[in-house]
C-alpha cells in the first residue's frame, strides 16, 4: 500500500511538473512594462473632449469612480469582493493623488494590458478585462476628456484584502489563468449595427461583468456568457440577457425603452441597473442603443442560471399558511399598485404577473426589492419615476416570506414558496 503511495505521488509530481511547465510561459511573458507608443493627443481639442465624455458615459466611469458624497471622478467608492474590499481611484487630473501626470499611454496601459501607471497589476474589479476590446483612439478620447476635468485632491484609501489576493504573484496568476490583451474584430458576417452593439456590450459597456456568473476565483466562466449570476458584493442578481428562444420584435422595442429610460411598459430598472441606466445607458445615441440590443438579440441560447441556488425549502403546510397571510398584505399594501390581476400600470408601476425575475429561483432581488423599496431612475425620458417605498421597517421576516410566497404563485405565477429564514439571511 505505501509502495502505491509513493508511486501516485510520484505520478502527481510529474503531473505537476509537466503542467507547470506548459503553464510558466502564459504567467510570466509581461513581467516587463508592456512598450507603449504615445500619441499625444491634444487635450485642448472641445469635440475630442466630448467624445470622450460620450465614451465615459457609455464606460459608467463616473458611477464606480465616484464615492459617496464626492466629487464626480475622484474616486473612493468601496467595491466588495468575495476576497476584500477595493476602494475606486480618482480619474481626475490631480497631479498628487490623480491621472495628473498620467500620459495618453499609461492610460491605454491601464485600459488595455492592466497595468498602472508604475507597472503595477491593476485589480479586475476594474473591468480591463473588457475595457482591453476597447480602440485606442477611444482610450484616447476618453482619457483627453479626464483631463479636462477639475483636479481634485482625494487619495485612495487603501484596499482591504485577504491574503494572498493583496499580492501581486495573486493576480499575476489570476492573469496567467485568466486575462490576455485583445481587441474588437468586427465580424464581416453581421451588420454594422450588430458589430457595434458587440463593440459597446463587450467592451465599454463590460455587460459581462455583472450578467455572466463567475467562478471562485472571480473569473466570468466563458460557459455562461450572459446567462445571468449574482453580483459579487452587491447581494442583488444580474438576469440572463441570453434566452433559450429568441428575442422577439416586440421585446426588443420594450427592452431598447427600458435601456435609454428605465422604464418600460412591464418593467422598471431599479438597484444596481437603475444606476447604469441613470449614470450611463440614458446619455447614449438612439442608435447606439439599438445596436446594443441588435447585438443581445443575437447572442447564442442558454439556459438562464438568474442568481445560483434557490432558498430553502418550505413544507406544504408552512406555505399554505404564508399563501393565506401573504394575500391578506398583498390586498393591504400591494394591489393599489401592482393591480387586482397582478399587471401593474405600464411605464408606472412593474407587472408582477408574468414576471422573471418574480419567480427566479433565486429570491434575492424581489426580497431586497420588498425590504428595501424599489426607484427606478431618473431619466429625460422618465424624469419622474414612480417609487416603491421600503417596508423592511413595517414587515417581519414572516410578513416578507408571506407576501412574496403569495405574487411568487398568484396569477399563474409558479415558483416556490420562501421561508422566513431566507429573508433573516
């Protein structure tokens, strides 16, 4: 027996050492800067400022970089990761604490290999790993628009990781596994307008980064493009924007009002996505909002994942309970609004009926949406978004489970019943 032993440890070491040698090439090849020629472009230029803060706009820079009760850009907005907290850095031309000394090449260093402006690795809560699809004429814009920004003297606190993801060999790994510079190749096979909306969904826009579940280790898995996943530190899910049919004429129109608005005539955008819509999606062109959606509606078929896990299972004879009292409260507090049949109001108040994300597996976002009130953003084409008010202050555990087990199966609704231990998790 031990004769066996030492021979299957000899054979892992082989193993080992076989694939770390097929393996070292990919982690060390960019121990050096990467070379980057800059281009100088001129900052002083009005319409290359403007593009740049068009492309900012379609980047949602300003809703990461911009921490609470500060000032656009300047950073210090805490990012929670299942390994630590990451604070933003400021994008203003500060010369001490921002991109003030920074060139037109370190900021596509940043954008397109990961890297700082020292050579450092930069974390992937900063989306590089898309942004890298990103031209370098727009990494120019972009950056020329930065700079034209007020200086604003704000440090970044520093992160709050666990070992070992506070080191760099951590993240040179995670690289080596995980991230290779690319860029957008257009597909001659498809329209301009599709080609676009791929340019804007898989780069700028990083979609990814929130609508594709990820793996332990943080990566977005390639075998769930889309297919929606809870959001890492953020305790909301992310829907599939992939389907198992295809999108019809009919969806796709409501889903390009809900992008540029945040309301639709069944939905409204609200948590994480009414801070994209408001920050970001409703600056941009009609027509690039379009292509967005030419290119969503095209994306390969899944199998929707929503959120990973459902809740806890509820006995017969609990849920018939929670059905009875969920009912009551749903007359109580609810019906004025979402309706008798559960359609709501179109581009005021959402239908529940019918609804998705109702009747996720995942029970995250209508538990939060009911603990803690749903608002759509603000838009020019919603500028006065109707409200749910939050009622974890009026509810017990029991109340939440009750009413949200009750729109989970009314109306033709068939999803579970949710356990009162759900709501306290």
């Amino acid at each position: 027996m031990r004769r066996l032993a030492r021979w299957l440890v000899g054979l892992c070491g082989v193993a080992l050492i076989m694939a770390a040698a097929a393996f070292l090439p990919r982690l060390w090849p960019d121990v050096g800067m990467p070379q980057v020629a800059d281009t100088h472009p001129d900052t002083g230029d009005a319409a290359l400022i403007e593009r740049g803060r068009y492309l900012a706009r379609a980047g949602n820079c300003i809703g990461c970089h911009t921490g609470p009760g500060g000032e656009p850009y300047a950073g210090g907005r805490r990012i929670e990761t299942p390994f630590g907290d990451l604070y933003t850095t400021n994008l203003t031309p500060d010369a001490a604490s921002g991109l003030g000394t920074w060139t037109a090449a370190d900021f596509w260093r940043a954008m397109h290999h990961g890297r700082s402006r020292d050579g450092r690795l930069l974390y992937p809560a900063f989306p590089y790993p898309d942004y890298t699809q990103v031209s370098r004429a727009d990494s120019d814009a972009i950056y020329v628009f930065l700079q034209s920004l007020e200086p604003v003297a704000a440090d970044t606190p520093p992160h709050a990781l666990r070992f070992p993801y506070n080191t760099q060999l951590a993240l040179r790994v995670w690289r080596g596994l995980f991230f290779e510079p690319g860029e957008f190749r257009a597909n001659q096979h498809k329209s301009d307008a599709w080609n676009r909306g791929a340019y804007l969904v898989e780069g700028l826009g990083h979609c990814g980064a929130c609508h594709t579940a990820r793996g332990r280790l943080g990566q977005t898995l390639a075998s769930a493009d889309y297919a929606g996943g809870r959001i890492p530190g953020l305790r909301w899910t992310a829907p599939a924007l992939s389907g198992a049919s295809p999108m019809s004429a009919a969806r796709a129109e409501e889903l390009k009002t809900l992008l540029a608005t945040g309301v639709s005539r069944r939905n409204v955008t609200s948590g994480p996505m009414a801070e994209v819509v408001f920050h970001s999606l409703q600056y941009l062109d009609e027509a690039d909002i379009a292509a967005m959606v030419e290119y969503l509606r095209q994306l390969p078929p899944t199998s929707p994942t929503l959120d990973g896990p459902a809740g806890l299972r509820v006995p017969p004879s609990q849920a018939k309970r929670l059905l009875k009292q969920g009912r009551a409260l749903y007359v109580d507090h609810c019906e004025s609004c979402h309706g008798e049949d559960g359609l709501g109001e179109p581009r005021r108040y959402p239908a529940l009926a019918g609804n998705a994300l109702v009747t996720a597996n995942a029970t995250s976002n209508v538990i939060r949406s009911v603990l803690e009130g749903g608002f759509g953003p603000s838009t020019a084409g919603n500028p006065r978004p109707y409200g749910m008010p939050p009622y974890a202050h009026q509810f017990s555990a029991q109340q939440t489970a009750a009413v949200i087990s009750y729109i989970r199966q009314a109306w033709g609704n068939d999803a579970s019943a949710v356990s009162p231990l759900d709501i306290n998790r």
